[in-house]
C-alpha cells in the first residue's frame, strides 16, 4: 500500500494524519482520528447599535437566567400595551374652512419633493365647507338653505355712472375747488430779497434755484408792492425754470406761477397767453408729478385772471395742440371758465367771447379722443340749459355741424 500525507484542517497543528492513495473499500473515515472544530462564538445581541457591548453593563435577570422554565415562560407571553387614545378633534371656527373627505398628503418622508399622483383627476372633488358669519347675531350660521340666503350681500342699488356711460341730458362736471396753497414767511428786507430770488434762478444748482423760486412765493405773498414793477422779468424767469428738465425744480416753478396767479390776480393777464401755453404743454408729461401741477396752475388761471384773456391763451395753446391730453385738459379748463363766467353772461353777454367760446367747444366734441370728447360735450350740456342756446349754435357754429351740435344740448 501507497500512503500519502493527508492535508491537514486548519485548525489541527502537528497531527500526523494518513489515508490510503487508492480508495479501499475497507478504510473508512471512521479509522481516523479527526479532531472537532473549536466552538463558535456567541453572536451578539443586534442592539441596533454599530458598537460592540461592553462588558459589565448586561442586564441581569436576577434568578431567571439559571430558571429556565421561568424564561421561556416570560419570552412567550406576549406584551400587552394600553392602545393611546385618539386625538381629539379641534373645534370649528368662523375663520377656518370645514373640509369634507380631506386627502391625505403625497409627500415621501424625510423629502420635500411631492410624489405625483396621476390619478388625482379621475377622483371626484373634494367639498370645501366655508362657514358663514352672522354679523348681526355675532353667531354662525350653519350651512342650512334659508339661512344662507338671508347671509347673501344684496347688491346696492345706487350705482354711480362712469362719464363714459353717460346719457344724454345728464351733465358730469367736476366742482370747482382748488387745494390751498402753502403759505410763505414774510421777509425782512423785501428788496434786497428781488435781487437775490433773481440771481439765484440764473444759478446752474437746482438746490439755489428752488431757493429763488421760494423767495418769488414769499414776495408775491406778502410783498406785492415790491414784485409789480418788475412783474414781467419775475414772471419770464419762472416761466424759463418750468421747462427745466429736473423735476423738481419744474414742479417747484410750476406751483409758484400758481402762486403769482392767486395773489397778483389781473395783474398777469399781460402774462396770460405765455403761462397757458408753457403750461398746457406741460399738462401733456406722462409724469402725473407734472400734470397735476400743471392743472393746478391752469385752475388758478381761471379763476383769477380775465376771461377774456384765458380763453385767448387756452385757444392759442392748446387748441390744436398734437397730444390729445394737451387738447383734455384744454377742454377741462373751458368748462371751468365757463363756469366761472356762467351761462347766461357768456350768451347773452360779449359777442367776441361767445364767438370765440362755442366754436371752440363744437370743435372738441367731436375730437379723436374720448377725454376731450367728454369735457366739451359737459360744457354743450350746460349750455344747453339755457333757453339762446340752439339760436347761438346757428349763429357762431358752421352750417354742416349745427345739427349734430343740437343734438348734444340739454333740452
């Protein structure tokens, strides 16, 4: 026989082991000697845990370890807990809706991105519940069917007309008021306050210039005897600074002609024509910073300067002027003319006004734009209350227009 050394188990050291080289049916593995492998290790406890145990700190059973009848009595009973009582509802109030078959939320937790739910439309609506408050009784009202329609808004019934929508024979005209100026201090040495106010508006800096342009408020305010005599030379400066490009200083020029034409009153109708015509082409910005002053200016120019004078200026100025909000806010300020002349003195009265006025009037209501439409139409309405008024149309209006003009009169 031909033996072989056997390869040894890992675990064996120094054991001299031997098997046949050809398989004999009478050897068999039970001739030899193999040693058992060690014991396993106890594997440990899954805590839950990336920590092995420590030593020291497993919990004693007290007994029941070396009991094992008593162990295996208390690890197969179940446990028992006390289910949690389920969260009470919160109460409903008047400012929270009530919402019937709420879904439940389709977010993935620990992730703020939604899980889409392609199957949301082919579920019916969810019912929103809105409870109603009973200002009244200070109670709410339940959703019940004639206690919802006593909660319904009633629709009021005195709806004002917008003036696109007004008909014929009703008259929108603005009241004639003005806001109040501001007042300015008096001055101490009024005359050597001209020289200045005049030298500070030639100044490049606009903080000198609305100095200056503060100075000529003061002055025309409390100190009329010192601006009369240089009136022109004041009133050609103010004028320059409101076509300055800056803003503010416009603006600042802009209510000190206000100023002028409040205190100085006829005594700049020699300025008239100029002032409306630098002012209705400031009237046209599309700054309404501007345009509000400029409308202030125009309503003081009316009202305290001569008809006759203004209405020369607002013919000249703006008339047929390019930009339709120049031609509204001529219009504008011929209804306020007339109002402040009045009906019957402007029929009855001059020719030359009424020659002038009426024509006027006829020819922007009938202009491209719906502004000036509606301010000169207002202003053939009120002169249609008066009883000359078709005789003055066939007088002073053109043959082709007078008919459509009659129509336009307040009958």
């Amino acid at each position: 026989m031909d033996f072989t050394l056997p390869k040894i188990a890992p675990w064996v050291h120094g054991l001299p082991l031997m098997r046949r080289k050809n398989k004999d049916p009478h050897w068999s593995l039970g001739h030899l000697h193999m040693p058992s492998p060690p014991p396993a290790k106890p594997a440990a406890k899954n805590t839950g845990s990336r920590f092995p145990p420590i030593k020291g700190l497993e919990p004693k059973w007290s007994g029941a370890k070396e009991n094992s009848s008593f162990r295996e009595e208390f690890t197969s009973k179940p446990l028992h807990f006390q289910p949690t009582p389920p969260p009470e509802p919160l109460p409903v109030t008047a400012t929270q809706p009530v919402v019937v078959n709420k879904p439940t939320a389709y977010n993935s937790p620990g992730s703020r991105i939604p899980i889409l739910d392609r199957r949301r439309k082919l579920r019916p609506v969810q019912a929103v519940v809105q409870p109603i408050n009973n200002m009244a009784a200070h109670s709410v009202i339940k959703d019940e069917p004639a206690q919802v329609e006593r909660a319904v808004r009633k629709k009021p019934s005195n709806i004002r007309a917008a003036p696109q929508a007004v008909g014929k024979g009703q008259v929108v005209v603005q009241p004639l008021l003005l806001p109040s100026l501001t007042s300015e201090e008096p001055l101490n040495r009024p005359e050597e306050a001209l020289g200045q106010a005049l030298g500070l508006l030639q100044d490049e800096e606009w903080e000198r210039k609305t100095e200056g342009l503060r100075l000529v408020r003061a002055l025309a305010e409390h100190h009329t005897e010192v601006v009369l005599p240089e009136l022109h030379y004041i009133s050609a400066a103010v004028i320059a600074e409101v076509q300055n490009l800056r803003s503010i200083v416009s603006r600042d020029a802009i209510t000190t002609m206000a100023h002028l034409f409040t205190h100085l009153q006829c005594d700049m109708d020699s300025e008239v024509e100029v002032a409306a015509r630098t002012l209705l082409h400031k009237a046209g910005e599309t700054s309404l910073f501007i345009r509000q002053g400029a409308e202030l200016a125009l309503s003081t120019m009316v009202l305290s300067c001569s008809p006759g004078r203004v209405l020369q200026g607002l013919l000249d100025g703006g008339i047929r002027h390019r930009n339709p909000v120049c031609r509204a806010a001529t219009a504008l300020s011929l209804v306020r003319l007339l109002q402040v002349v009045g009906v019957s003195r402007v029929l009855t009265g001059r020719k030359t006004f009424a020659s002038k006025f009426i024509p006027a009037v006829s020819t922007l209501a009938f202009d491209a734009a719906q502004d000036v439409r509606t301010h000169a139409r207002a202003a053939l309405c009120l002169l249609g209350c008066h009883k000359e008024a078709e005789r003055a149309v066939e007088k002073y209006v053109q043959l082709r227009d007078q008919s459509e003009i009659k129509k336009l009169l307040c009958k």
